[in-house]
C-alpha cells in the first residue's frame, strides 16, 4: 500500500509539473499542419500522403470534385464504419464531420498558393521531409487534444480501441490499405499509378512508429486538457 502510494505521488508530481496543452489549441494547430503537410508532400513529387491518397486518386480519376471536397466524402465513408463497428450511433463522432470540414477546405486553401515555393530538386527533398514531420506531428497532437479529431486521423485511434490492437501496427496497416486502393483506382482508370512515390511508400510504413514516439515526448512535457464543456464531446 505504501509503495502505491509513493508511486501516486510520484506520478502526480511528475503531471504537476507538465506544461498545459489546451486541447482545443492542439486540434486546431493539427488541422493547420496536416493541411499544409498533406499538400506540400504532394508538392514535393515524392507522393502524397497515405492518409489523404485514397481522396487523392478520386480526385484525379473524378475531377469534377476537388481534393477537399474528396477528402470530406471518405472521411463521412470512414465515420460510418467506426459507428457500424461500434454497433451503435455516436453523437461525438459527428464533431469530426465539422473538424473534417475545416481541414478539406484547408486542403484546397493550401493548393492555391503552394505553387509559389520554389521547384528545385534539392527543395522537392526538403519539401518531403519536412511535410512528413509536420504530419507525424500533427497526428500525434490530434490524438492527444481531446476532443474528436480529424476523421482520418480518428478513424486508426478508434479502430485500435475497438480492437485492442496497439495503434502504431493499424496505422501502418491503415495507411497500405489506402495506397492499395489509390494504386488499384488510378492504374485501372488511369492506365498509370497517380500520386504515388518513394515517400509515399516510406511514410506508410514508418509514419505510425514515428508518430508513437512523437507521441511520448508530447506525453514527457506537456498535460492536455479542455474546457470542461467541451469534454462531453470526447465521450464515446
């Protein structure tokens, strides 16, 4: 009993002294990075990223639609699967229609002007890199904030509760499965694979491990938390 308690009073202080995160900063800076990462991997001619492929290639093969506008149908697509697996109507999952929302409309937002960065071979590899970090990180915060997040960021975090799966091994799986279906789309109604690269392929396979350890070094130094009203909306 006594070794419990030091243990409490240990991990207590150790929280005490985390700097706090407001969760609701912490979606927003994650719908402003993930935004800018996905269109900048794009830009970068290394491929775009996993998590926005899938909308990518409809966009390409149904381009009536923008990438936004895509991106905004799968993730209704993804959110209806979690509630079918849940077996039950999720009033919080409905949030992220709206976090969703922003972050298509920032997808587009990013399109418009991207083009003015420069377009040299040695700033296409910096390009890359930093858009996967900024994406790495922005998952990591996403899932930390608290509230319901982007629905392709939520859609592995759920899945991997709903399972008990250790969520870095459903990333990596998630992330394959949306580059499967971007290369079978575009190949059969293309005739050629679209918007897949080298780090496209790397991302996929790396991001979720990378995305963990991000992870617990957010948890090291920072203890996040919401406006106690807003809480209700992370309730499953």
């Amino acid at each position: 009993m006594k070794e419990n308690n030091e243990q409490d009073v240990q991990q207590n202080s150790v929280k005490s002294k985390s700097l706090l995160f407001h969760g609701e900063l912490a979606l927003l800076i994650a719908v402003l990075v993930n935004s800018f990462g996905v269109v900048l991997m794009l830009y970068s001619g290394a491929g775009i990223s996993a998590i926005s492929s899938a909308p990518f290639a409809f966009s390409e093969v149904l381009p009536k639609l923008s990438l936004g506008t895509w991106t905004y149908i799968f993730q209704g697509i993804l959110v209806f699967s979690l509630m079918v697996m849940r077996k039950r109507f999720v009033p919080s999952y409905l949030f992220s229609f709206v976090v969703g929302f922003a972050f298509s409309e920032m997808l587009d937002v990013n399109e418009l002007w991207i083009k003015v960065l420069p377009y040299t071979i040695p700033m296409r590899v910096v390009y890359f890199i930093i858009s996967y970090m900024l994406i790495c990180f922005g998952i990591a915060l996403s899932n930390r904030c608290g509230l319901p997040i982007i629905p392709t960021d939520l859609f592995p975090r759920e899945l991997s509760a709903i399972t008990t799966v250790k969520y870095s091994k459903i990333k990596i799986g998630f992330d394959v499965t949306c580059l499967a279906v971007t290369g079978l789309l575009t190949f059969l109604c293309l005739g050629y694979l679209d918007g897949l690269g080298i780090g496209t392929i790397l991302a996929a396979f790396t991001m979720g491990k990378v995305v963990g350890m991000i992870g617990d070094k957010l948890d090291s130094h920072f203890n996040f938390d919401v406006f106690r009203p807003l809480k209700k909306l992370a309730v499953i």
